[in-house]
C-alpha cells in the first residue's frame, strides 16, 4: 500500500477505491472481519456493530465513524467501541514500516506474537490489571 495520507482517506471513506495500490486495504479487511468475529465468540458480552458517535451527537471526526465495530469490551479505551479495522492496521502498517527496513521506535506491536495477544486481551471478559508504560518490558 501507498505510504501517502490517501491509506487513511481510503480506509475512512473508501475513496479512492482499495484497487491497484490500494489493494491491500482488501487484506486488512478481510483478516479485520476474522478477528472480530474471533473476539465475539470469545466473550458473549461483545458484539458487531457500526459506530455513529456517542449517542448524543453523531461525530464524523471519530476514529471508526460509520465503521463496523465491536462494543462491549470492558477495558479501558474501549467502553465506547473497537473500530477492529483500525486496530489491525495498526500490526500491517508496523510490519510493512520493518520491511521496509524503517527502524523506529519499539512498539507493542511490532513483536512476535503481539498480534495473537491483542485479540485475547479484547475478548477477555474482565479487565486485566493496567501496567503502567514506565514499568513495560519490550522484547526485542
């Protein structure tokens, strides 16, 4: 996929098409739909639906707007909703930035088996205990 701001327009708006170089987005998606439903059938309190704001007003600006969604994870950032395709972009964007040999800052994301974690950590039916960041240990 392109590195240019045209990824996050076409996630957002499907505009311009996921063809041609944008193809990618289609893969996203695709592995996007499994883990959500992954999630869901780890935890019946969670469940797809699309996100439209609040519930008072409806925010455009919002991560995830008109996008399928997963509600009822009970963690913290998550009361609200998990825009799920915004979440799996997060592991394609740092793995296609490490092949391209782009060495930045280490991420959680961005170890093996981070991925796997992340899936467990949404379906898990009671908050684990929050570690602080200064306190993270990051593989290398």
């Amino acid at each position: 996929m392109p590195s240019d701001g045209e990824v996050i327009s076409a996630i957002h708006d499907y505009e311009p098409a996921w063809t041609g170089p944008y193809h990618g987005i289609n893969i996203v998606h695709d592995i996007s739909i499994f883990a959500g439903d992954l999630v869901v059938s780890k935890n019946a309190d969670i469940r797809w639906n699309v996100s439209h704001g609040d519930g008072t007003r409806r925010d455009h600006e919002e991560m995830g707007f008109g996008q399928p969604c997963l509600v009822g994870i009970p963690h913290f950032g998550y009361e609200s909703h998990c825009p799920i395709f915004y979440e799996v972009f997060r592991w394609f964007a740092t793995g296609r930035h490490r092949l391209a040999g782009r060495i930045g800052l280490k991420m959680d994301v961005d170890r093996r088996g981070s991925f796997a974690e992340h899936l467990n950590f949404l379906a898990a039916p009671e908050p684990p205990p929050v570690v602080p960041l200064s306190q993270r240990v990051i593989d290398d």
